[in-house]
C-alpha cells in the first residue's frame, strides 16, 4: 500500500455580471482579498471605462475591506448578510460546475486553472445564456 497526502490548492473566480444584457466580466486570481478584489474592480472598471457601474456584491470579508480601492466610475452596493440567492452571479457557478467540472478528474491546479477559464470565456461569449441565467426578477 502506497500512502498518500492530501494537499489543498486554490484559484479564485472573480466575477460581475450585468443580469439586464448579460454581459460577464471575469478574473481568476491566485488569492482572494482586498488587494485582488481592488484587481478585479480596476478590470470591470476599466472594460467599461465610459459606463458608470453600480455594483451589487456580498459583504464577504475582501468586498468590505477598509483598503479595497474602488474606480471612480464605480459604486458598490451590498446585499443583506447570508442571502447569496440574491446575488446574480451566484448562479453562474452552477454552470460552470456542471459544464465544465461534473465526472472529470483533473491531473493538477494548472488543468483545473485551464478549463475554468475556458467555462468563463464560454460564458462571456455568450450573453444570452449567461443573462438567461441570471436575469430574474
């Protein structure tokens, strides 16, 4: 018998998405905290640098952070505590899920790393489904 150990690795999925037209934005970084969602909003902010963007997010630790640097055309907006439900882009991580992870065994992180990407660059080509997704009332 060969022994074996378990070692824990992590990427994190950054992502907004407008419900009313469907359009995506994502980030995948190697950490979650102010530093990197300060990364994540300085992208939205500037792919859509002549919108004006309201963004509504959960008051997870690193979207409240004293030191999160948020764009000038940005403001954030948060739902009530423990309602993930409410929040648009949480129903795309059940795609990305099933689509791109169900019955498949991934050598390493970089594999793993490879066919989020690819699930989230399906997504953001595709605006109808992605506002079919999380287009609710």
């Amino acid at each position: 018998m060969v022994g074996a150990r378990l070692q824990r690795q992590y990427l994190y999925a950054f992502s907004a998405v407008s419900p009313h037209d469907g359009v995506l934005d994502s980030l995948v970084l190697p950490w979650v905290n102010a530093e990197a969602m300060s990364l994540f909003l300085a992208e939205v902010a500037q792919r859509h640098a002549d919108e004006f963007i309201l963004m509504v997010m959960d008051q997870a630790g690193w979207h409240i952070a004293g030191d999160l640097e948020v764009p000038p055309n940005m403001r954030l907006m948060f739902l009530p505590a423990y309602s993930p439900e409410l929040n648009p882009a949480e129903h795309l991580w059940k795609a990305i899920r099933e689509d791109c992870f169900a019955n498949h065994v991934l050598a390493d992180l970089d594999a793993v790393e490879a066919v989020l990407t690819n699930g989230l660059a399906a997504l953001e080509a595709n605006p109808s489904r992605t506002q079919s997704m999380t287009g609710f009332k």
